[in-house]
C-alpha cells in the first residue's frame, strides 16, 4: 500500500462537493488524526509503548455509508458500512480498512457510541522486522474499531476513537497487531 496514493485518494473524497454525495449512499465523511503506540492493560487501561507519544503519528479518514435498505441488514441492527484509511506520518505502518459500524444514540442527549467490525490490510513487515517496528504475521487483519462521538450540530460530528487490527492468531506464530487512538472530525450529508 503506498501511503502517498491513500493520502490523495483519500482528499479528493473529502475535497469533493457536498453537493454530490447528497444524492448518493454516503452518510458522513470523518478525518483526524491518531496516536500509535497504546496498548491495553489487564484493566482496559490505555499504556503508551515505546513510541512516543508527543504529537500525532497518523492521519485517518473514513466514509460511512447508509445502511443497505435490505432485510439482512435490519435484523442484524442496520449498520453502516464504512471503508477507512489510517496513514502513517512518521514511516510506521498504514492500513486501510472495510466493515460495519453500528450507531447508537446516548439516550436523548447528542452523544453517541459505535462500534465497527471489519478487516483491515496494512504496508508493515510479516515478519523479521526491525528494532521499533512490528511483525504482523499476515498481510489482513480482522479490525475493530470503538468510537465515542458527538453531534455538534445537524451536519457535524467529532469523535474519540479506539483503532485494533490483528490476526487473532490465524496465521502463524507472530501477530503484534496494532492499537491506535484518535480524533476525528465528521461531516454528515
């Protein structure tokens, strides 16, 4: 994956017309920025690892979709699909990333949680990486994604969000998987 080619794929589609994506499938556009080099505890607690985490290491952009008006999609919540790309600035790994994410209000307040199932596919090393880089153990990983936003105003978000990909083991005996925290930014047509 070249992280260049994400990085403009993914400004155009944010650079694009509203206007455009009103008439189509798309929900919202979201952008940010991510933190590498957090890991959980025994407790769930976020540790910083050895990167340091001084100033954001990655830019993150991610479209959601409407939910499909399909019966499968009902009885399983109606998520949303959404497609993302996570991109390295400091030469660490970049990944770009396919699932669902489902939406749920907080009561009747503007905040919101959601959570996202997905794959994700990465440029970093399988195996035999070097000091301060990761060995994953296969090109896909299985992505979750736990989001906590909130509706700034009809048409914009901003969100806190928790970013895991490994192999779960399915592929060998090496898989450091990656963890990331950021903000996002949302505009929703």
């Amino acid at each position: 994956m070249n992280s260049l080619r994400c990085a403009a794929v993914a400004a155009l589609v944010l650079l694009a017309p509203p206007a455009a994506a009103q008439d189509s499938i798309l929900s919202e556009v979201r952008a940010g920025f991510s933190f590498e080099g957090v890991e959980l505890d025994e407790q769930f607690l976020l540790l910083p690892t050895t990167i340091p985490l001084d100033r954001p290491h990655k830019l993150s952009f991610e479209l959601l979709f409407r939910s499909p008006e399909i019966d499968a999609f009902k009885w399983i919540g109606a998520p949303r699909p959404v497609i993302g790309a996570t991109i390295s600035t400091t030469g660490l790994e970049s990944w770009a990333s396919a699932g669902l994410s489902w939406h749920i209000p907080v009561f009747e307040t503007p905040l919101f949680v959601e959570g996202t199932l997905g794959v994700a596919v990465h440029d970093g090393y399988l195996v035999d990486a070097p000091a301060g880089r990761r060995n994953f153990g296969c090109r896909g990983l299985l992505y979750e994604q736990v989001t906590l936003g909130a509706n700034l105003s009809e048409t914009m978000t901003a969100s806190v969000n928790f970013e895991h990909g490994s192999h779960a083991w399915l592929c060998g005996q090496t898989n450091d998987g990656f963890n990331s925290v950021g903000f996002r930014l949302g505009y929703k047509f």
